[in-house]
C-alpha cells in the first residue's frame, strides 16, 4: 500500500483534526521529498495577523514525519519512530499559503536500512523549509527523528 498525499490527508482528517482544521495539507510525496501546504486563515493566526507558529509546525513535521512513516511501511518492519528534538526560525511574517518542502528522503531511507542490519535504533536530523508564495523563506524547521526496530514481547 502506498502512501499518497490523498491517504494522509484522510489520515489528518481521522487522526489529527486540529492540523486538518487548521488548513495543513500533503500536496506531494515521492522518495525523496515530500510538500505541505497550508493557508494563513482565521483560524490559524495569531495576533500580529500571521499564521501561529504551531500551525507552520504542524505542516513542516508532517513533511518530515510523512517520509518517515513511509519508509518504514515500505520496509515490511516493525519500527517505531519519534521526534526526539526540534527547533525552528523564523524569518518573515507568515502570511498568505505557506508551502513546505522537505528533500531529505535520502536520509531516511540510510537510517531505516541501519536500524534493520545492526538492530540498533538510528537519529536523523531532517529539515523543512516554508516559502510563502513568492518563493521567500518564512521559517526553518529542523527535527531529530530517531527510528528502531520494536523489540516482540
């Protein structure tokens, strides 16, 4: 089964309604990279009248967490994954549709191979870079995502 923008957003729907309702969307997945797009809306902004900084969270840890989760489902294993850190920058006021980008697939698919021949759990930092329509950068996220293999009872 594979993973497509039009599957996790359903997936946002069910699982993460406040991300759905706030406007975060999959617009692309591939191998190497994966696109959300999110609208600075009412019900995402903050008082400055820009979009809140969470909500860009939202959508730049989707584009790495995506890639992630489909790696893993790619792999046929049972491997956990969690974000173990973030940080974030942010550059310009974010109004207007916000789209992230994350290119960082490589870097994914080295770890879970890692994790399956040693056995041992890996750490990756990924990045997700949000443009506003312009194409200037709004913010910068960076998230150390560590994957293992899940231990059978």
């Amino acid at each position: 089964m594979n993973i497509t923008p039009r599957k996790l957003n359903i997936f946002l729907l069910v699982k993460l309604p406040s991300a759905w309702l706030c406007g975060v969307r999959v617009k692309n997945i591939d191998n190497t990279r994966c696109i959300v797009s999110v609208k600075h809306r009412w019900i995402n902004q903050n008082p400055f009248n820009s979009m809140f900084w969470a909500v860009q969270g939202m959508a730049a840890e989707l584009t790495t967490g995506a890639l992630v989760t489909s790696y893993i489902k790619n792999s046929g294993k049972n491997i956990s994954m969690l974000v173990a850190n973030n940080n974030a920058t942010f550059t310009k006021k974010a109004t207007g549709r916000i789209t992230f980008v994350c290119n960082d697939g490589g870097l994914v698919e080295d770890a879970i191979k890692k994790t399956i021949e040693t056995g041992e759990g890996q750490t990756l930092w990924m990045k997700a870079i949000g443009t506003n329509k312009e194409g200037v950068e709004v913010s910068t996220f960076n998230f150390e995502w560590t994957v293992k293999i899940k231990k059978k009872k």
